[in-house]
C-alpha cells in the first residue's frame, strides 16, 4: 500500500492506494496543521481500511505542515502534489486552480502530470477559503451553505475591498443598507474568483482546467471562476483530497528509487 | 431650474460620462484624442497640434488583467488605467502620453508598451529637480520632441503662432478654473463636494475653449449671488476626492469645499504662468514655479504652511486628507504637514480611500464626527 | 611571504572603521553628508568629506533584527507601512539617533540621487528639512529609449556640477580637479575588480555562494571611491579565483546542484533563514540583478560620461533592456532558476517582475518562483510560504532536467 497524507492549514487529507494506483480508500478531516488532526487522519483511514501501518510501504506528506509531520518517508510540496493527483484523476488537465484555506494556487502542468509553473496569492487572505470563511461568519451561514446560498442571488452585490479585513466591514455595511443574504454571498465568490483570475492572468491559462481544494466542493464558487475565467471547469470527484492522492502516487513511483 | 444649476448640471454629467463626453467632443470638434496619464502632462502642445487632450485618472474598475503586471500592493489609479488599457476602454484615443513622476509611474512606462501593445504610448519625462536651471533646457528639448510627436499623429504642424493661441487658452482656462474654485468655496450650497469635483474633471475630457466658456458662465452666475453659509467648510488635500459616494458624504453632512490641494484639480492651474519667455519657456517655468506639489522635489517642503494658509483665507473649518492607498509620495509628505497643521490648532481628518470603494459605512461615521467636532 | 588576511576579515574591519571615521570626524566639527547608494561619491571623497549610507546603516539594522523599533517609532509619527522600510527606519533613527547595530552622524547635508528611485526623493527632502539642512538632489530621468539620451546627460552633468559647488562650499575649499581625477579612476579601478569578483560566480561550481556576495555590497556603497576598495575588492577576487583554480565549490558539506538568480534586495531579517532554505536544497544564487548596478564605468575625468554611467541603471530602463540584461545574467550565469523577492519595499522593482518572470521563462525555460518579503521589516515574510515555494522551484527545476534527460 502506499500513502499519501495532505496537511493543510485547517483541514488534513489522507489517501491509500495499491501498487496499481487504485484508490482504497481516502479521508478527509477539519484539523490542519498543528492539530491533533493531522494525525489522527492516517489513523482514521488505516483503520476504516484496515490496513496495517506496516502494509503501507511508502508514504509521502504534502502541504503546509508537511515538514513538521512525522513517520512519512518524503515530503513534497503541495504544487507538484496537486499535479499529480489531477493527472491520474482528470487526466488531460493542464491548468489547476486550487483554493485552499490559506492559498490559492494556479498551477500549470505538461501532459505528465508535471508542473510547468505556478502562482501563488500574496501573503494576504484575498481570494481564498479563508476569506469565504469570514464571509460566512458574517453572514451567519455555515461554509457549506454558502454555494445554496449564493445559487438563489438574483441581484449580486459587489465586493470591491480586496483586503479581508476592509472586505467584512464593507459587507456589514451592505447588510445594514437591506442587501438579501444571497446576494452578498454571490459577491463573495465572485470577489474571491476575480483575485485568483487576476493571478492566472500572470502566468496564462490553457484549457483543460481543473478546480481542486475543498473550496471546489463549493459548485457556485466554481461557477463564479468559470464565469471569471470564461473558459469550463472540471471538478474531480474529491476536490479536497486530490493533494493526498497525488502524495499517494508520488509515494508509488518513489518507492525503491530512492 | 436656475440657468446656473443647469449649467452646473450639464459640466457635473460631462465629468460623471467621462467615454460619452470624450465621443461627444471628438465628434463635434473633429479632433483626435490624446490620452495623459497622471501628474501632469503640457497639454497645450496636444492642443496646438489640433488635438484634443484626454486626462486619464483610473476609475472604478474591477482588477483582473492588470494583476499580469502588477502586485496588489500597486497604486488603485494606475492599476485601474492598465485593467481599461488593456480591456479597450481607451481604443477611441490615438495615442497615451505616460509621465514618470512616481515609482509607480516608471513601472507603468516599463510595462504599457506590453499590456496595450496596439496603443501608442509617449513617455513625457519631466525633470524633478526645479533648483536647477538645467532642468528648463531639459524640459523644452523634451517639449520639442513632443511637439513633433504630437504633429505627426495629427499631420497638422503647431506652429508658434498655434503654440501662443493654445497658450493663451490654457492660461484664460487656468485663471477661470481659479476663480471657480473660490466662488465654489464661497457658495457651497449651489456648488456642493460632488458637482464641484465632477465640473473640474469635465474639463479633462472636453475641448479647452467649449468648457472654459461654460466655467466663465457659471462664474459669472456665481458672481452675482451672494454668499452661502455651509454647515463646515474644509480643505481638501491629496491625489483625487473620489469616489462619488465619498464626496456624496461630504454632501449629506452639509459640509462644503473651500478650497482644494489635490493634484488632479488646484495643483493644475494653481500656477500662474511668467509673463515673457518663449511658449515652451513659459510652460516649463509653471512646472518650475509649482509649489506644494508632492511629485516634485521641493527644498523644505512648503506644503503644511501652503494648507495652514489655505484654511485661513477660504475661512475653511478644517482639513480633510485624501489618502490613496499606496501613493508613495503623498504617505511621504503627510506626516511632516501633519505636524505643523497640528501646530496650527487646525482641525484634520485622515481619510484612506481608494477609488473601487462600493461601501463608504466607516467613512460615514468618520465624516460625520469629523462635522460635529469642527461645528 | 606574509601571512595575507583574509577579504572578509578586511570587510569587517573596514566597515567598522566607515562607521567609527564618520562619527569621529562629526565630533571633530567635520562635516558629514548622507547620501543614496549610487550617487557620484567621488565628488565627496575627493573633496575628503565624510559621508554615511543611510540604506545601508538600514540595512545592517534590519539584519539584527533591529528595524521593528524604528518601524513602530515611524509609524507612530504618521509613516505609512506601504512605504519603503529603509526610509522608515532611517527616518526614525533620524529622531531617534540610536541604535545598536551601528550609529551615524548627523548630516550636515544630503545628496540624493532619484536613480535609485523616486522614494529617494520624498525620504531625503523630510530628512533635510527635520534637520535644516540642505540637500542636493542628482534627479535621473526615466530612459524609454534604449540608451541614455543627450539630454538627460547635460542635465544629470549640470547637476552634477552644482553638487560640486554645493559641496565645496560645504568642505570651505575649490575641487582640486586632479584629486577629482584620481578618484575617479579609482572608483573605476574598484567597480572593475568588484564585476571581476562577482563574473567569477558564472564557474561551475561557482567560487561562493551568492549570500556571501551580499555582504560584500555594503563596502561596493560605502568603500568604492578609495584605495580600501581596491584592496578588498582585488583580495576578494584572488581568493575566488583561488576557488575556481581549485575547483572548490559554494560549501563544503553540500554539493551546488541548482543555481539561480536572486531578483531584489535581500530580505535582511531573514537573511539566514532564506539562505539555510535555499543551500538545504543545493541552490546557489549565483546571481542578482542587484550588485551588477555598482558596476559604474566610465571614461575618467570626463564627466558627462559620469553622468550617462549614473543615469543609466537598470532601474531606470525599458523593458527591453531590461529583458536584455537579464537574459544576459540567465545565460552567462547558466541558472537553473530565478528566486523573485517581492519586496514591499521597492515598488520600483517589484511592478517590472512579473513581466520580466514570464519573459525569462518563455525565451529560455528559466522556472521562477516569487516569495512575499521586504529588506527590513519582518512582517511581511512567511518562512512557511518561502519554503514551500523554493521546494516548488526545486522540484520544477528537477522536472527541466528530467525533459533534458529524456528528451520529452
């Protein structure tokens, strides 16, 4: 078996698969790095699979806390990561946007799965899962509701602060003024889905894209962006754990090469 | 509605439209336009080459193409120009006339040539060190070569005798533009925050003389009523006063302009020309004589005592600071007048503001408190 | 033969003894000018006046760690954060007068150059006027055309020559021209030996890490116009030379498997911290768009080709040359990648980046990485942001070779 573990900033991912890259199981839990989180997903996964730690025979570790996770034979970052779980799950992808709770990312990838290049957000929470988060403590929704929630918008607003912290009082003031719940929430995307288009304008976007991350689960986010974008978005069947798979056939193809 | 208010009315639609004005006035007056980035460009040798001079002051854009080029720590104003150079915003100019007087600036002049690579793009390089006399020799080397530029995009040759008309216009414009802005300090109730800004800023995107015409219409209006009483009177000082709804507050809360320091209206025709010299000559030496301007090198920056006078003679109740986000040179000016406004016991509000500003709530509360502490 | 001390033992003493000259010179009742790191210092050392590096005395305050005081003290008298941190921390220590990385003299006058920048202006016209005193300014047109026009020559000599009546009347003597001269030649001497040293980067392996080139940029600023220049900087050169000879590479404990370009100034408070990151994972920054800038020729005692030299940097470029002048350093430097600080600092460099990253990339295949950063205030580095996005480049640079090797 071999194992591929994400752990990201508020939520960590962990993945197996048999020597034939077949998926045996996979799992996903709101503990990021620094948690108890992080490791109790590897428990969790080996355990609902019943697979033995000493059955997995390689294992890599991938995203933010994947330097101080110990019991992984590598660690590689989380860009190449994603390229490699989209390219087993959508093969023929060649922009990724990924949109994570601390970052969002664009990465381009050549038809092996590896990436050309890359772009990352600025150290601000801009046009990330963080900024939605906020949002929907603003708007007293839980973060799953928000994709229902801005599906209803007839009439979005515009959210034009690009800083999170202007954002939330600019988004109070839309309330104050008799803006409809949905309508902020469509804003929200569409704001966050501006900032990552700008960042793909910088390095170039070739179709086929791919949207990965647990923001993905979120399918009127992935509309804003496709809109923002003017092009389709595939989304793989789990978009959280696609770092985690591509740890997974990263830890495949290094086993016994190292 | 009072021949006032209508002229009024018709010069605050012209600025609000600045697309529609610019059609407008190319289609009336047969000229091709010549678009001029921010601070300020000699748009009398445009004008003499029998083209109309287009200001291009950022808007309220949304960012998406302009993120190629630049970070989002990046000046709003010209990051909105780059997003509608590069979305076709400008298509209708012949040519855009880029200076270089901020950091920010030279990076445009780096990168415009990229993102709008079917525009053509004039640098207009102006020296920043006025102690030096070289910086006039400098300055109308520049002019000629300008000029050149300018007639060849219109095939119509400025000549002096075009050159000393247009100067001349320009100079009627300035003198009307001045007194414009104090009767609007001294009838804040007919001229309020938003109508003043949005006459001024019709001027960058009408044909000189038409506009000028119309100022010394409403000056004339302005002369013969008597003085208003505003809640507040305050001075602005900064870039720009926008967006809209930010100056709406100022209107809302009674509170009127008595005079201006921004660089986008006062700055620009402050500057009484020298009365003898060559046109070019009497040109550069209104950039030479600028004082209070913070693109330009200035020996023991005369700006808090300009502003402290400033208060006095409009009988202003206080300052209002026009911060935008990002602009190097005004956060380096502002905390050395700062210190002496404060000195002067004169009242002064810090406002950040950008012009992609939909929700002005904090601003709200900001100015209110501002009005009922200077009341 | 006598036992030769070592270039970086003589950078340390020379240093100090920069800094200690100026303050014994100020209590001698000397006059001291503060100056911008690429300006005409000839003039000021053949007139033999003192004279600090404001960005640099920033610089060394920002690697102790030092700048978060001076930053606060700033920003509690109005100064923007958005604003360069060197002018926020100088501007601070300018009330302040005390610190414990180095001190400097008050000025007696500022000499500016907008070379540099445009900040360079705004920082130093507040300086001059908090200390009444009076400040000459080199300003440097922007060049959209390739090459340096006429008249930006005349008018950066005529400034020139007003700096040299304003310093003499400081200094209470004439400009001894042949003094001048000389000087000039020196400076000239020291630029060459300074490219010499830093062309050698270009071996494989290279002779020295790149880190290692940043120290050697305060004396490029402060020592360049005297003979201690020549010494250091000829010292510096035999020893890599000795390197290249004896195939000695970067470090002895790792091998030089990648080696980049480093894009702006370095992040001083984290400057271990960026280089442990990047030498953890064999990369060598070989390079930089940065020191080529002090290598300033130009014919001795001519001084409008002193003024052509000083109005032409990179900064103040196209973007074809800058394209130029970065391919030049890709190739000539054989880097893998290109590590971009974007400096929040530097506004000036920062906005050219991007283009010049995608250029780079699509003439030779260069990968790139950008890291958020400033040179001296720490808030605006992540080292978990820095050490993913260099691993990301590692890991980008391995995929090059591998299309290298099997050729797809």
């Amino acid at each position: 078996m071999f194992l591929g573990v994400d752990i990201g900033s508020s939520s960590s991912k962990a993945v197996l698969i048999n020597p034939l890259g077949e998926i045996v199981g996979q799992k996903a839990i709101q503990m990021g790095t620094g948690t108890v989180g992080a490791k109790s997903v590897e428990q969790a996964l080996l355990e609902e699979t019943g697979v033995k730690r000493s059955d997995v025979l390689f294992a890599v570790v991938t995203g933010y806390g994947r330097m101080t996770y110990p019991g992984c034979d590598l660690q590689i970052t989380e860009i190449s990561c994603h390229a490699a779980g989209v390219c087993f799950s959508l093969p023929g992808t060649r922009t990724i946007v990924d949109i994570g709770g601390q970052d969002a990312k664009v990465i381009r990838v050549d038809q092996a799965g590896r990436v050309v290049n890359f772009g990352m957000n600025e150290k601000c929470a801009a046009g990330t899962g963080r900024f939605l988060e906020v949002m929907a403590r603003v708007l007293g929704c839980r973060i799953g509701e928000l994709s229902a929630l801005a599906g209803k918008s007839q009439n979005t607003v515009k959210i034009s602060s690009v800083c999170t912290v202007f954002a939330e009082s600019e988004v109070i003031s839309q309330l104050a003024a008799g803006a409809k719940i949905e309508d902020v929430a469509k804003g929200a995307h569409n704001s966050v889905a501006t900032r990552v288009a700008g960042m793909c304008n910088r390095i170039g976007v070739e179709e086929a894209v791919a949207m990965t991350g647990g923001v993905a689960l979120n399918q009127d986010m992935v509309k804003s962006m496709a809109a923002a974008l003017s092009v389709p978005i595939c989304v793989p069947e789990s978009p959280q754990t696609i770092g985690a798979l591509g740890a997974a056939h990263f830890a495949r193809e290094k086993y016994g090469r190292l | 509605m009072s021949q006032v208010q209508d002229l009024i009315g018709a010069l605050s639609g012209a600025g609000k439209n600045p697309k529609e004005t610019v059609l407008d006035e190319m289609k009336r007056t047969g000229k091709k336009a010549v678009g001029c980035f921010p601070i300020y460009v000699p748009e009398e040798i445009i004008h003499a080459a029998g083209l109309l001079p287009v200001g291009l002051w950022g808007g309220n854009t949304e960012f998406k193409e302009a993120d190629k080029y630049f970070q989002s720590f990046c000046c709003s104003i010209m990051r909105a120009n780059v997003e509608q150079g590069i979305r076709g915003t400008y298509d209708m100019l012949s040519a855009v006339v880029i200076t270089s007087y901020c950091d920010t600036l030279r990076a445009v002049l780096v990168n415009w040539p990229v993102a709008v690579p079917n525009m053509k793009t004039i640098p207009m390089i102006l020296p920043q060190n006025r102690i030096e006399p070289a910086a006039v020799e400098f300055m109308l080397e520049k002019f000629e070569i300008f000029r050149g530029e300018m007639e060849s995009i219109s095939g119509i040759k400025a000549t002096e005798s075009m050159l000393e008309e247009s100067f001349g216009l320009y100079e009627r414009y300035r003198a009307a533009m001045r007194d414009f802005t104090e009767l609007a300090g001294t009838h804040p109730k007919t001229v309020n925050a938003v109508d003043r800004h949005y006459v001024i800023k019709a001027g960058y995107f009408m044909d000189k003389e038409a506009y000028t015409e119309k100022i010394e219409q409403i000056n004339t209006c302005l002369k013969g009523m008597p003085d208003e009483k505003a809640g507040a009177k305050v001075v602005l000082t900064g870039l720009l006063a926008e967006p809209e709804n930010f100056l709406e507050l100022l209107a809302e809360n009674g509170i009127g302009v008595a005079a201006d320091d921004l660089a986008q209206e006062s700055r620009q025709f402050r500057t009484k020309s020298r009365p003898d010299g060559s046109v070019f000559e009497r040109i550069a030496y209104r950039y030479m004589d600028l004082r209070g301007c913070t693109f330009f090198y200035e020996e023991m920056k005369a700006r808090g005592q300009m502003l402290i006078d400033m208060v006095k003679q409009s009988g202003a109740d206080g300052i209002l600071v026009c911060m935008y986000k990002f602009c190097d040179p005004e956060e380096f000016d502002y905390p050395v007048y700062k210190k002496e406004v404060e000195a002067a016991q004169i009242p002064m509000l810090y406002l950040e503001i950008e012009q992609q500003m939909d929700s002005v709530e904090q601003l709200r509360t900001r100015i209110q408190s501002f009005k009922e502490m200077i009341m | 033969m006598d036992k030769k001390i070592s270039s970086k033992k003589m950078l340390k003493e020379m240093m100090a003894e920069h800094y200690s000259d100026a303050l014994k010179r100020k209590a001698e009742g000397k006059p001291v000018v503060w100056a911008t790191s690429i300006i005409p210092q000839e003039l000021m050392e053949a007139l033999d006046i003192a004279v600090v590096y404001p960005e640099n005395h920033a610089a060394a305050i920002g690697a102790r760690k030092d700048a978060p005081v001076f930053i606060n003290h700033a920003e509690a008298n109005g100064y923007s954060v958005d604003i360069c941190s060197y002018a926020r921390v100088n501007m601070a220590y300018a009330d302040i007068l005390e610190s414990e990385a180095e001190n400097i003299p008050i000025p007696d006058m500022i000499l500016s150059g907008s070379n540099i920048c445009c900040t360079a202006i705004k920082w130093y016209e507040n300086i001059a006027k908090k200390f009444n005193i009076p400040m000459v300014l080199i300003d440097s047109p922007f060049n959209m055309s390739y090459d340096v026009s006429a008249e930006s020559v005349k008018y950066i000599r005529k400034q020139i020559e007003n700096a040299i009546t304003q310093l003499e009347k400081l200094a209470g003597r004439k400009m001894d021209y042949d003094r001048l001269k000389e000087v000039m030649k020196v400076s000239n001497e020291n630029a060459i030996w300074w490219k010499k040293a830093t062309d050698l980067l270009a071996n494989k392996p290279s002779p020295t890490n790149g880190f290692d080139m940043f120290n050697y940029m305060a004396p490029i600023v402060c020592l360049r116009g005297n003979e201690k220049g020549t010494r250091l900087f000829k010292t510096w050169y035999e020893e890599l030379q000795a390197n290249v000879d004896n195939g000695v590479g970067p470090w002895q404990d790792q091998e030089e498997k990648y080696r980049v370009l480093w894009d702006g100034i370095a992040c001083w408070p984290y400057l271990k911290d960026t280089y442990v990151k990047l030498k953890s994972n064999g990369i060598n920054v070989v390079t930089s768009t940065y020191p080529e800038s002090w290598t300033l020729l130009y014919e001795v005692g001519d001084l409008d080709s002193m003024a052509r030299a000083y109005g032409g940097l990179y900064v103040l470029r196209s973007i074809d040359y800058i394209t130029d002048r970065l391919s030049a350093l890709a190739t000539g430097f054989k880097v893998d990648g290109i590590v971009f600080h974007s400096n929040r600092s530097c506004k000036g460099m920062d906005f050219k980046q991007f283009e010049i990253a995608r250029r780079l990339e699509s003439k030779f295949g260069v990968k790139y990485v950008f890291f958020d950063g400033d040179q001296t205030d720490p808030s605006t580095f992540s080292l978990a942001q820095y050490e993913t996005r260099i691993q990301a480049l590692v890991e980008m640079m391995e995929g090059n070779r591998q299309r290298e090797v099997h050729g797809i």
